[in-house]
C-alpha cells in the first residue's frame, strides 16, 4: 500500500490569478521567454478568462500544505478530423524545488481526467523541442511527441490586423 502524496490538487477559484500569474512568469523565465510575457493588468485579465460570465480556460492548482506548487492552465479545442470535442494543455508548470515529487504527473493526470469526463477525443500540448526533460517526462505517460508538426503563431495587434487586412 503506497503513501498518500504529500500534496493536492484543486481547481483554480476567485482570488487565485495572481498565483496562476506568479506561475507564468516562473515558466516563461524556465523556458527563456521572459520579454513575451505582458503582466501589466494581467492579473484582472486572467481573473476575467478564469471566472468571468464568458471563461476562456481553466486552472488547476497543485499545492502542499496550502502552499502553491504547480499549475496546469487548459481550455477546450476542436478536431475537425475527428468532429469531436478535445483539450488544449497550455500550461504545466511546477516550482523548481518541488519537481521530481509526481506533482506534474498528477497535474497531467487530473487535465486528462478533466478531459475523458467530458468526452474528448484527445489531450494535446506542446513542448519546446530542446527540453529533452519534459520530453521524456511525457513520453514516459503515454504521450506521442509528433515532431513533424510545427506551431504557427500571428501574434500582436499589428501582425493580426496586417493579416485581416491582407496586407
């Protein structure tokens, strides 16, 4: 009989976005991407996508001993191949000195519970291609890394109105 983990697992509730903000800064400095976070007025505007009339995407909180560890952000996307509902992990994140402790796993693990109970045909993700860790991490569950598939991106005011645009 194994030992009940030493932490838990919750959903993100009102008054949890600076945390879920605290965390992402946390991310973008381990995946080196620092300068592409905006934090000014963040905080509300997560608070808005998280609990707002209208959510964009939900959080779960790992913790231990009431103290935050880790966060998994996600949201719903869409498989025309498949003509079914599946999710989008966006964020998997646990604090330096914690990992190693099963926390990610069981982050991972509750997103794919979320996932199955409303039937989605798929959990999907991205990885950073040099962070061979985290690679081997979701291999080691059951994940496919496809490393034919690339990620596109328009992102900011301009590039998306100069693509609307055409020109």
């Amino acid at each position: 009989m194994s030992a009940a983990p030493s932490f838990s697992i919750r959903p993100a509730v009102p008054g949890d976005a600076g945390t879920v903000l605290r965390f992402i800064v946390e991310l973008a400095a381990f995946e080196r991407l620092s300068d592409q976070v905006d934090t000014a007025g963040a905080a509300a505007r997560l608070d808005e996508h998280l609990f707002g009339p209208s959510p964009a995407c939900e959080v779960l909180l790992a913790e231990r001993e009431g103290r935050p560890v880790g966060f998994a952000l996600f949201f719903p996307v869409y498989s025309t191949f498949k003509a079914q509902r599946c999710m989008h992990l966006e964020d998997l994140f646990v604090v330096q000195d914690e990992r190693g402790a099963g926390i990610g796993e069981a982050l991972l693990r509750a997103v794919a519970g979320v996932a199955h109970a409303r039937g989605c045909a798929r959990l999907q993700w991205c990885v950073l291609d040099w962070n061979e860790g985290a690679i081997r991490f979701y291999r080691r569950l059951g994940a496919d890394v496809k490393p034919s598939w690339r990620v596109c991106m328009v992102e900011g005011p301009d590039a998306l109105g100069r693509l609307a645009g055409g020109g």
